[in-house]
C-alpha cells in the first residue's frame, strides 16, 4: 500500500502580504516615502504593481502624496521613517491637514524587543508625535492587528472632511502572520436637514442682495457646476472665501464679484451691501489679521453649509447646516424658486499690464495665463504675489487650481509633482517664489526621473515678499532675513535633471513660456522680477 501524500500546508497571511492586498483592494496604485531602515520589510521584494515614488525628503514625499490624493481623490499612501521622518514632514501633514486632503501615513518603528531599551531611530509614543493635525493615530497593540489598523486609517481619512491619519508600524510586524482584512464600502455622502434648507430657501426667497460665499469644499467635492446653477438661479453674487486652497467658481462668471480678504475690516466692508451671506464649503471666516468683524453684529444674516462638523461648531453667528456639497447643492436648487432680483453685477477685469524692465509680476501672471494650455492646472505657492494673480489669472472652476490652506511654505513644488502624476496627460504648472522653491526644491528630481509634464515657474524677487509686505503693514523696520540674493535656480534645476532657463527681460518671457508649456518633460523658468513690495492688506491707521 503506497504510503499517503501529505496535503500542502497553506501558507499563512503576512502582515505585509494583507496590506498590499487591502491597498489594491482600495484602489492604490502608488506609495511615496524615503526608505529608512525600519521600513526596510516592508519594502523588500516591492511587487510590480504598485509603484513606489522616492522622495529626496520627507516634506516632499507628503507633499507629492497630497498633490496625487487631490488629483485622484483617493487617500494618498505615505511611508515615512520612524520619528526622524515624521519630524521632517510634520510641516506639509499640517497642511495636509488644512486642506483637508486625504492621507494614510505609515511610519517605521524599532523591533518591538527593544522598544523599552530606547533603541536607535525608535519613536517614543509613536501615535502622538503627528498629533493633533492627524484625524486617527495608532501603533496597533499586536502585529496581527496592522492591517485591520491601516483599513480603518483608510476610511477615516476619506471620510468628510477627508484629512491625514497615521500608523507607527514596527520593523518585525511586517513579517508577522495575520489573517487578510477584507476591504468595506463605507458611504461618504450626508444629507442635509431639511428644515434648515428650508429655512435658507426662505431666507434667499426674502433677501434683496444675497450674496454667496464659495470655498474650496466645493471644488473638493466635484460640485461647481452644481454650484453655478445654484448662483444663477438665486441670482446672487459669488464671491471666495479668504484663504480658499482651491478655485470653486469659475472667475471669469458675470455673477462673479472676487476673493474675500482675510482681514476683518476689509471683509466685512465687501460685504457690507450684502443683507445675507451663505457660506458654502467653507469656514465663516478665516482671518489673518486683527481688526473688528462688523459683519457679526447682526445686520447681516450668515448661513453656512459644510461638511465640517468643527468648522460648524466654531462659527459665531448665523444657522450652519452639515452636509456633504453635492445633496446639499442639489437640495438647494430643487427647492429655490424663481426670483424676480436683477442679477447683479461681477467684478470687471483689469486692462492686460504693460512690459517693463525690470518684469513687473503683474505682466509675468497675465503672459503665463495666456500661455497656458486651456486644460492645465495650476498649483502655486507665491503668497506675496496672489492678490496680482487673482487679478490676472482668472480660473476656470473645478479641478483648475491649487495652493496650500495653511499658509506653511514647502507644499507647493512637490505638490505639483503629485498632481502631474495623477494627471498624466495634463499639462501642471507650478507658480512659486523664490522663497517657497527652497523648502522642498528636492521635489525636482522625482518629476525629472518620471519625465512629468510639470512646468515651474519660479517668481524671483530676491526676498520673502510676503514678509516685506507684513513688515510695512505692523510698521516694523529693519527686520533681518528677508532678502535671498545669490540662488540660482537654472543651476539647481539642470543638476536635478530638468530644462532651465532664467528669464529677466519682458521681451523674453513670451518664447519662454512656449518654450517651457510644450516641453517633454519638466521644464524650469526663472523670472526675475521687479523686487517692488506687493500689499496684501491695507496699512494700519
């Protein structure tokens, strides 16, 4: 009798093995980092069909992951390198955390063995380092329990308001046997009360000059077209709210009236004419500066509709409404009657800027918009220029336009990167100042190894412009630190890998441009600009 053939033990679940799969379950397709030696386990034997996006530094790698999370609208996986990593993204997880884009941030911890000897490269109390800019932060109490810790990081960062979540993996987990963790559907939308859009329907009814607040929840959520239905059929003006990261109203709208300042004065006085103000998709206000917020004193009546829960709680005066954008917008217009107001008068675009020597900003920003391919995106980071941008580079709505909600530099370069990866065929432009360029300048070499279709445009005024503005408006003199002479951009570029040029004449921005806009690959501008202080608010009295 032949002896009996033993059955094939099955080979068990790792840990690793659970969370790729769950990571292709949730439609990730790639994971940035900067590799360290704790994640090393994770990383060994990478599989083909998940791409791995090197970073040269942290900020850049969460930076790049939240421009790919925002173009996509799925989390943005992120592997960092136990405390040391996370310390050197923390800057770009807080404006992660701003602009509310979806993140699952894992980091690398030291063997549980000698975790109580304080082991090199280990992170002490791992989960509250990230604290309190991430939405859930964990280091799982068991191996076992990683995957079923990644999951649910997974879920809360896609649920509204979508934010970063993060979770400290030990460097002997990943080995670890687990049994697979089946991936949910978990649905995102949340209807609104309708009493309360009642109320605000009833309130619109009776309104003279309504005016309508839009911000970036609105482009977040793919609803501007819902949103320019709504404005035209309640005939009100659309103006932005202060700060707004992304371009939630198409600029060049004839209902269109321009971007609130973030300082209380100047708001309250844009809005002064208006007897109701909704706010929708964003916080009721963001302010800057001090000053008397006249529009609080209860001649004006304030509604709010957000999906943010704390944003709705902090608001001082007037009726908030959670809500997703897209039930709360549909709602909205199905309930709005016809209204007999006149509809209101835009804002009237400036007369195309003069050239000049030395480059005035404003007559860059008009050449670049008129350069730009129709279905490029923007994404910018030159604080001390935005107001002459707004004027000069009207957006064309949804998916169009990016900047950082923090007001953190170091964000925009690699996020530029991030959106040119989630957006292959498009065309990116990144705008950024001189300044900013430094923080993450490393970004450029990602975008020149993948050979993205990223054009960057670095603004050089020599100078923190932003800072030479504020100066003038605290009335503060002789602040050291502000001027950065000597950087020469072309240089660094061409040794990243990218095409370089420095413009410094007006006759030589144009070819430029073209130049710059059609190039295979990434392609760097350097304009050197006039150094005049642009205001970002007006003078104290």
């Amino acid at each position: 009798m032949p002896p009996k053939t033993a059955k094939a033990a099955t080979k068990p679940t790792t840990v690793k093995q659970a969370t790729l799969d769950l990571l292709r379950a949730f439609g990730i397709k790639k994971v940035f980092g900067n590799p360290g030696s704790t994640e090393l386990p994770f990383l060994s034997d990478w599989p083909d069909d998940i791409d791995y996006v090197l970073g040269l530094q942290e900020a850049s790698v969460i930076g790049m992951a939240d421009g790919y999370a925002q173009a996509t609208r799925n989390a943005g996986f992120v592997n960092l390198h136990s405390a040391a990593g996370v310390g050197n993204a923390l800057g770009n997880i807080y404006t992660a955390h701003r602009n509310q884009t979806p993140l699952v941030i894992t980091a690398g911890q030291q063997a549980r063995s000698i975790l109580p000897l304080q082991a090199f490269l280990y992170a002490e109390r791992a989960s509250e380092f990230p604290r309190p800019y991430v939405k859930f932060s964990i280091e799982p109490a068991r191996a076992e329990d990683v995957p079923a810790a990644i999951a649910r990081a997974y879920y809360v960062a896609m649920q509204p308001p979508c934010g970063p979540t993060f979770v400290s993996v030990p460097i002997d987990d990943w080995t670890h046997p687990t049994q697979p963790v089946e991936a949910r559907n978990v649905s995102r939308e949340l209807g609104p009360d309708a009493n309360a859009m009642n109320a605000l329907v009833s309130a619109l009814s009776a309104s003279k000059h309504p005016a309508l607040v839009v911000g970036p929840g609105v482009d977040r959520a793919q609803a501007v077209d819902l949103m320019v239905r709504v404005a035209e059929k309640t005939k009100a003006a659309v103006w932005v709210s202060p700060f707004s990261p992304r371009a939630s109203f198409p600029e060049r709208h004839p209902q269109f009236a321009g971007f609130l300042h973030a300082s209380p004065g100047q708001l309250s006085e844009a809005l002064r004419a208006h007897d109701l103000v909704v706010v929708i998709g964003a916080p009721v206000f963001t302010f800057h500066v001090e000053g008397h917020a006249s529009i609080f004193d209860g001649a004006t009546t304030i509604f709010q509709i957000t999906d943010d829960s704390n944003a709705a709680a902090v608001t001082p005066v007037g009726s908030s409404i959670v809500a997703t954008m897209k039930p709360a917008l549909t709602m909205l217009l199905d309930l709005l009657p016809e209204t007999g107001r006149a509809t209101p008068t835009g804002r009237i675009l400036p007369p195309a800027p003069g050239a000049a020597d030395p480059i005035p900003v404003e007559y860059l920003l008009h050449a670049l918009s008129s350069a730009m391919p129709e279905n490029a995106v923007l994404v910018e980071e030159a604080p001390s220029h935005r107001p002459a941008m707004q004027k000069f580079m009207p957006m064309r709505g949804q998916d169009s336009f990016y900047t950082m909600a923090s007001g953190g530099l170091g964000y925009g370069l690699p996020a530029s990167v991030g959106m040119a990866l989630g957006r292959p065929g498009v065309r990116t432009v990144c705008l950024v100042g001189d300044g900013s360029a430094m923080y993450s300048i490393q970004a450029l070499w990602t975008a020149a190894q993948r050979k993205l279709p990223l054009t960057v445009v670095v603004i050089n005024n020599s100078g923190y412009g932003a800072m030479r503005s504020f100066s003038q408006v605290m009335q503060v003199r002789n602040v050291p630190g502000l001027d950065l002479p000597g950087i020469d951009f072309v240089s660094i570029a061409e040794g990243m890998g990218c095409d370089a040029v420095r413009v410094t004449k007006s006759s030589e921005l144009a070819p430029a441009l073209t130049r710059g806009l059609s190039h295979d690959g990434v392609s760097l501008i350097e304009a050197v600009v006039d150094s005049a202080v642009p205001m970002l608010y007006a003078h104290k009295s």
